[in-house]
C-alpha cells in the first residue's frame, strides 16, 4: 500500500531526506551569510595565514568546529575528489621561481603530489596532450616522432625516487627557520613512465653517440646534455606521478626523469631528444649548474645528489616537554640507499645509529627515528646520513674546506637544531664562508 501512512522507510527515502536536509542547511548558511556579511564571527570567514612561508595574498580559510558527537549527526556526502580534512593545511613555500615542500608536516616518504617542490625557470608551460609529440634524432639509425598515445603504447614501469633541486640549501638561515626553508627543495614520488633505454633502442644508437641533449617545451627552452650510460641504465620518459598524470608544474605531460640526479638535469615539457658524440655545452651547464671551486677549477656536470639528512621534529617552531622525545627525520642520496643515519644531540659531539623506517628504497627518501630522554638542559640535535657506497654527509666545514665558499650548488651539510632549557625549539645558525 504506497499511500500507506505506516509503509517501511527505504534507503531512498533516508538519502533524500539527508539531501534535503543538507540543502536546508545551505540555505540557511546563505541566509546567515547574507545578513552577517562582514561578520568576525561568521564560520565561512576568512583571514590571512601567519604562517611561516605563506606568500602575501594567499587566505587560509577557518575550519567549521567539530559537533561535539560526531556519531549523532549526518555526515557529508561522497565528493567529485577527495579532500584534506579542514583541521590540516599543509603548504608550500612559494617564491617567484620555485616552493618548497613541507618537510615538517608530512609522514612516510611519498609526498603528496600538490605538496611536491616546484622549480622552473620561465614559469609553468601549458601542453594540450593531443598536440603533443616527442623527437628523437641525432646519431640514430631510425629518427622518431612520437605522440603522447605513442608513448604509453611502450611497456612501463613503476619507480619510487626523490627529486631534488642541486641549489637546495639556505646557507644563511636565522634561527626562527622551518625545516622546509633550509632545504624543501626535495620530494618522492611513485614515478610511471617507459625506460629511455627501451625508446632508445627502437631508434637505435649509432655506437658514436657518447651523450644525449633533453630540450624541454617551456619558455626557457631548458635543455642539459646527459652521458648515454644514464639513459641506459635507470632514466625515463615519465608521464605519471603518484597514480595519476603529471602535475603541469611537475613537466606534464612528459618529463625526462634521472634517479638520484640534479633537478635540472630532469628536463621537464620535454619535446626533444638528441643524440651527439659529446656534450652540448649548453648555458644550463656552462653559465649556471657548475661548481667554482676555491682552487680556481670549476667541477661540471656534478649530477648526482649526495647523501643527505635533517631532523624534521622536533624543529621550530615547536616545543618539547623533558623526557622521551622521538626524534625523526628524513634522509636520502642519489647513490642509493640509505644504509645508516647518526643522530646527535650534543652538537656533534657524539652520535648514535638511528633505527630505518621501511621501506628503504634506493634513490629514495628513508625515514629515520631516534628515542632521545631529554634532560631538560640545552642541547644540539643533528643527523648524518651514509649511503651504501660509503659516503658520509659532511659537516659545514669541510663542505667548505672541499669546495671553498662560492659555490651556490650541491651543498648537503649536517645541519641542527637547538633546544633551549624552556623546551623550543630553533634552528642552529652557523656561519657561511
């Protein structure tokens, strides 16, 4: 009997009168907007973020309070995409050319794609994908022009590996400093794409060709000259990231991407690729992306990002209670993997092996973890990464010794954080030169 006052409540019925209740709701918040426009005490107010990082212009949008039993209300409905829950708001810290990843705020090691550091040079290049189309030429026996559905049409693979900026140090940094101002220039992803190596022997090398130029498609036409023995062993022709295509500020649709190398030398928009008997000698690699050293030599093509660490809590701007504190962080090297990390808590002192999260993955951010009973006096912490051919992360100065003081690039030294008697924490100042 439909027209039956006591019929069953379906499940329709209970999704429309949630609807319906949702949309009352709204309605009633329209309302409330509209009469108290202007008001400091409206909950879809907005204000302007003090926190660290945050560039002039960019709000941050006060979260509506929790209902005090969950349980006892309708939640919201399924979304087109999913969304951060609105008590956690994790940011880049952006500039002009580049922003950087909060290192502090994040947990494992993949970093979420919109929190991913972004570094370019001419701004970010938009491609519509069907007009996209890849070269490869040069010192091959079959030239190559191939489309986006071309390219996926390849095998592919999976890898997990950082992405790191080589001017990724703030040698001069004040004490109130977040972990993402020093050295956020840094991110892992899960990258999908088709080995170089399987492209290239499609073209097939002619065995003259010792180097290849990447030439990207933005508005500085960045293009860096890489040694064929990278392109056969673990580079790629990545178009996705963390499950998904590309972030346009990530290269979309297609990047050349080198494990464990400098950023810049993973051209992103890429367009062309050619193959040469020696380097290009282009300004990426001559002008720029060098090393002057203080004997007067100049060291080039330093791609490989050397192992590296920091202490991601306890930093500033928190503040710790005596007692046991775990003391975590991050550590990474373009060597491959992270085999040890030390952890200092008297200014390098003395040190301790620190345990490894897994999974360790080579070319990939490792997580770190040290149990620390803090007395409650003043204290230094620091961390220091080894990687599995033995390298050491240096400390400043004999960063400085090796190298001198004016180069600008692939500056990885121990760096610290100092914990006052009151529990805050701040960044250790150290001199530069």
């Amino acid at each position: 009997m439909a027209d039956s006052p006591k019929r069953r409540l379906t499940r329709r019925d209970l999704l429309l009168g949630a609807a319906g209740a949702l949309g009352a709701a709204g309605v009633a918040g329209g309302a409330r907007e509209a009469a108290g426009a202007g008001s400091a005490d409206s909950a879809d107010s907005v204000e302007p973020s003090s926190g660290a990082g945050v560039s002039a212009g960019q709000q941050t949008v006060r979260p509506e309070p929790a209902p005090a039993d969950p349980s006892k209300v309708q939640g919201r409905l399924p979304n087109v995409l999913g969304e951060r829950s609105p008590f956690e708001s994790p940011q880049r810290d952006p500039s002009v050319t580049s922003s950087r990843t909060p290192l502090q705020e994040l947990h494992g090691i993949i970093t979420p794609s919109d929190l991913h550091f972004e570094r370019h040079h001419a701004g970010v290049a938009v491609i519509d994908p069907e007009r996209y189309s890849l070269l490869i030429h040069g010192l091959v026996e079959r030239p190559l022009v191939l489309s986006l559905s071309e390219l996926k049409r390849f095998p592919s693979t999976s890898r997990v590996h950082f992405l790191e900026c080589s001017g990724n140090f703030r040698s001069r940094a004040g004490p109130e400093t977040l972990a993402q101002q020093i050295c956020g220039l840094t991110s892992t992803s899960e990258w999908t794409g088709v080995p170089l190596s399987t492209v290239l022997r499609e073209v097939g090398v002619r065995p003259e060709a010792t180097w290849l130029l990447a030439e990207g498609q933005d508005g500085a036409v960045m293009s860096r000259s890489i040694p064929l023995e990278k392109a056969w062993d673990d580079a790629m022709l990545a178009y996705g990231q963390n499950g998904e295509a590309l972030r346009p500020e990530q290269g979309y649709p297609v990047r050349l991407f080198l494990p464990g190398w400098e950023g810049n030398s993973n051209v992103k928009w890429l367009r062309r690729i050619e193959l040469l008997d020696g380097p290009a000698m282009t300004r990426e690699e001559t002008a720029r992306y060098t090393d002057p050293l203080a004997d007067g030599r100049v060291r080039q093509f330093s791609f490989i990002m050397e192992a590296r660490s920091i202490v991601t809590t306890p930093s500033y701007p928190e503040r710790i209670d005596a007692g046991w504190n775990e003391v975590r962080g991050i550590a990474w090297s373009g060597r491959g993997r992270i085999t040890r990390v030390d952890v200092s808590v008297d200014g390098g002192g003395t040190w301790e092996a620190a345990d490894l999260q897994e999974p360790v993955f080579s070319k990939a951010h490792t997580r770190f973890r040290y149990m620390w009973n803090w007395d409650g006096r003043r204290a230094e912490l620091m961390s220091r990464a080894v990687d599995e051919s033995g390298y050491v992360q240096p400390t400043r100065a004999q960063l400085i010794a090796a190298r001198g003081a004016g180069t600008s690039y692939h500056l990885n030294p121990i760096t610290g954080w100092v914990v006052e008697p009151d529990g805050r924490v701040f960044y250790k100042e150290e001199p530069w030169g």
